[in-house]
C-alpha cells in the first residue's frame, strides 16, 4: 500500500482533474444556452422586422 502522501497527492490530482472537467462542463452549458436562447429570440424578431421594413418602404 502506497504511504498516506502518495495516497493524498494521488486523490488531489484526481480532485483537480475532476474540478477541471465540472468547470468546462459548467461553461459549456453556459455557452449553450446563450446559443439556444439566442437563436430562439432570432426565429421571433425577423417577421416583426421584416413586417416594419415593408411598411416603412410602402409609406415612404
């Protein structure tokens, strides 16, 4: 059996390498759901808009 530092030293490696993975797992998940929430305030406004450029041409 490895002695109790190697023992220690080994799970804070794997502590850090877990806390790495939850962090980019953490922003990734941030970065799709702007992404997501983005593309869906898109597929809303462009008729609206399209809808005020045909008025604003008609009556000008």
């Amino acid at each position: 059996m490895a002695p109790p530092t190697d023992k220690r030293e080994t799970e804070e490696r794997i502590q850090r390498i877990v806390n790495a993975f939850f962090f980019g797992l953490t922003i990734f998940s941030v970065a799709f759901t702007y992404f997501v929430l983005s593309a869906r305030a898109q597929d809303h406004h462009p008729p609206r808009y399209a809808q005020l450029q045909e008025l604003s041409t008609a009556s000008g």
